[in-house]
C-alpha cells in the first residue's frame, strides 16, 4: 500500500524535521526523542506523549496556551522513559512538570518511571491519568477505559491553566477534574494502516463497523452493521449517556512522600441543563465535511436531551494514522473550564485568541 515515506525506521524522526521546520520556536532533541517550546519562568510546564500515528496528538499541541513538551514513541509504540525524563528535565522553570498520560499500560509504565527518576532529581512532578472511553473497560492495550480524545481538551484547559499562573497542584486538580467530567466513544468504517505492516490492521466488510473502537484499532464492544450516519451517532449518544458515573482506582504521585497512593476517584454522572463542550473528533481519514454532518445530528441530541452545547470542536485531533472512523468526546463543563477554553492558544494544531 502507498505511504507518502521514505523508510519505514525513518517515519517518526523525519516526521518531527518537518514540524519543527515548520514551527521554527520549537525545539527537538532526536536522541532521546522529544519536542518543546521555551518554558515561561514562574510557569507549570505541561507534558504529553505517547505512540505515534495520533497526530495533531501530542506535538501538534506544543505552544503557548497549551504543551511545554511532547515525547513521541514510534507508530503506535509508547515513549521510552528516558525521553520524559529528559523532556521533564529541559522544561522544568522551577514550578514544577506535569504528565498528562493516556491510560494504556506502557504508557503508564513508562511514565511512572520519569515522574520517579524526576523527583530523585528534586523536581516538583505530577502526573494524570485520562480514561475517557466508555467503550470498554479493559483493552489490548489498557488495565481500566483507555484515554483517547477528551485528552486534548484537558491539555488545552491545563495548559491555559498553567499560562495563567496555576501552581502545580490546582493543575493537577483541575486535569483531574476535567478528565472526570469527560466521555468519549469512537467507531470504525475501516482500518488505519501501520507502516511497519504496509497493510491494513483488521478487515470490515462493506457493511460493517468496528463499534466501540479505540486509536489504536484495538476491538470495541462488536462488529455491527453500518445503517447511516443518523443512526450511527444516534447509538454512539446512546452509549455515552448510558455510561453512568463510576468508580475506579488510580495511582496518584505523592510529591511529600515519594510514593504513589492508590485513591478511589470518581467519573461524574452527566446532568440535564448544564453546559457541555463537544468534540466531533476525525480519526484520520475521514472528510471534514462528514464530521460536520456528525455534529449536525449530534447538535440534535443534545438538544432532545436537555444537554447545552456551549463550546464544540470539529476537525482531526487525536487520529488513528489512515483510519476513516469518528469519535464523539461530551465533556461536563463548569464556568472556570469554559473560560480556560476560551484563553488564547498558539500551536501548530490549534490557535485562536491574541
């Protein structure tokens, strides 16, 4: 299958060149690989990573308002320690870093070793796990609902959080507190193509899609026929609002201790009358203009259900490489989350605001 790339060992180095050509205030270190931007003095620094393949997802949102730093894996693979480790190190202004980390198990591992090696190195650190898939609860890839696409909205919110001088801990809080509000769902038309493969990663019949799928193309709840858009996003709102609040138990970085505590938290019921931002998310190759049809019948929803709209998003924000696919991201939102939405953001991926 045709790949606009040169070798295939080649793909994620020369794919970073190109955005730091293009973004020439970024700034890349190839060996061990991650991205950054000049972190501001007296700020947080707020950094992400995770496979390749996901792109805006995590490089694409390095700039102001948002990401200090981004550790990119190779295709679908998580970072290495030692790249967040250093990317920590290089951002690091004095008010401390803090780990924004999707729920799949390397990335997880991996991450919990650079927040340790950090704080042996007297680094005030932080990390937050997002879970926002209702599809599934454990994965290929995940102990517990996997972080997919509500992920850029907490690094949009903390990141405006950070720029207006939050300190570490009401970050934490707040990431904490977003990615509690926050439920996601995607589906599969088709399949990405990894390059290593140079085929597709699972087959759909004309008429099927993978219902439930997660970024990576893991499995979702069932293969089930394909009807029309209408019904498609009518039963992806269903599987969202069905998804009542529950508990799960995470590990939480103890910064006085040096230790991680594990704490029973809590994902919020969605409620009627309050304000929603909704993300209709492009899983790679899907056009602009279907997202667009996706929101017009999801807007519908909403309405019907007594949910308000007050923010949306449109467009490819955290992709599956080639996948022809959506997901459907509702986050809960109180006042302080909106107008951190609304703070002005630079980045490759996203910009608006002076």
């Amino acid at each position: 299958m045709k790949k606009l790339i040169n070798r295939v060992e080649d793909v994620v180095k020369e794919q970073m060149e190109g955005l730091v050509l293009s973004r020439p205030e970024l700034k890349v270190s190839y060996e061990p690989r991650y991205m950054w931007h000049e972190p501001k003095q007296q700020q947080v620094a707020l950094v992400s990573g995770g496979g390749s393949g996901h792109e805006p997802l995590h490089a694409g949102f390095i700039g102001d308002g948002m990401l200090t730093g981004a550790c990119p894996g190779e295709v679908f693979t998580s970072p290495t320690p030692d790249q967040m480790y250093e990317c920590g190190q290089k951002v690091d202004s004095g008010e401390g870093v803090l780990f924004v980390i999707k729920n799949y198990t390397g990335d997880v591992l991996n991450f919990e070793t650079a927040v340790e090696l950090l704080h042996a190195d007297g680094v005030r650190v932080g990390a937050v796990l997002t879970d926002d898939d209702v599809a599934v609860k454990d994965s290929l890839y995940t102990a517990g609902r996997r972080g997919v696409a509500g992920t850029v909205l907490v690094e949009k919110m903390v990141g405006a959080a950070a720029a207006q001088g939050y300190d570490l801990d009401k970050c934490e809080v707040l990431a904490r507190r977003i990615n509690n509000n926050c439920r996601s769902f995607g589906v599969a038309l088709s399949a990405c193509v990894v390059p290593a493969a140079g085929k597709p990663s699972f087959v759909l019949e004309e008429n099927e899609i993978e219902f439930g799928v997660g970024i990576h193309g893991e499995p979702g709840i069932e293969r089930r026929a394909y009807e029309d858009a209408n019904t498609l996003v009518d039963q992806m709102f269903a599987e969202i609002m069905d998804n009542a609040g529950y508990s799960r138990t995470q590990r939480i970085w103890n910064r006085e201790s040096g230790d991680w505590d594990e704490v029973e938290t809590k994902i919020n019921d969605f409620n009627t009358d309050q304000d929603y931002i909704v993300l209709v998310n492009g899983l790679g190759a899907t056009p602009e203009s279907e997202l667009y049809g996706v929101y017009r019948r999801l807007a519908q929803n909403c309405e019907q259900a007594g949910l308000r709209i007050a923010r949306n998003l449109v467009g490819n924000y955290c992709t599956s490489l080639n996948m022809e696919g959506i997901s459907i991201t509702l986050l809960q939102a109180d006042e302080e989350m909106l107008s951190l939405y609304d703070a002005p953001v630079n980045t490759a991926a996203m910009t608006w605001g002076k």
